[in-house]
C-alpha cells in the first residue's frame, strides 16, 4: 500500500491492499486511487468505498495472481527493446 496510514482506516481490502495510494489535493480533499487501475482494464481508478470485492486485490505480503500483466513493447524476435529504442522508432516517420 503506497500513501498514508488513513487507507487503513478505510475499511474494505482497499485498506490492505498493495495498489491503493491516498492522494491529497493542495486544497484539503483526499481521495483514493488504485494504481494498478492504470494497466488493468477490470478495475476503476477511482473505486467506491468501500471496496469488498476486487479482481485485483493484493493483500500487503501476498503474491500478486496470474491477473493480466502491465503491457510491455516487443519485438518479433521475442526480445524486449531498449526504452531508448523504443523512443527512436516511435519517431521515425
């Protein structure tokens, strides 16, 4: 769990679990996001609370599940690029 203590006091897993971060705005609000909302398409970046069932639900001390992994660039041959690489192919025209 990334952020402050407060998520625990949320109740429901997004208080124990690995991708909740709580966010504060400069002008007082506090929200909670699920990072792994960024990659995975099942989840919302800002769930309701709170949460009680969760596809991507990872305990503090667990292994994540065989859920769908963050998309990487590839090759054909299989191998992963360089970022470098990856930045200059993307400005090729």
């Amino acid at each position: 769990m990334k952020g402050s203590g407060e998520v625990r006091d949320l109740g429901g897993l997004c208080g124990v679990c690995i991708h909740a971060k709580m966010n504060r705005t400069r002008r007082g609000p506090t929200y909670l996001r699920c990072l792994r909302a960024a990659w995975d398409e099942r989840l919302v970046r800002y769930p309701t609370l709170p949460v009680l069932g969760c596809p991507g639900f990872v305990g503090a001390g667990e292994r994540p599940s065989a859920a769908p992994e963050p998309p990487r660039p590839s090759r054909q041959d299989g191998r992963i690029p360089a970022q470098g690489a990856v930045d200059s192919c993307a400005n090729r025209g």
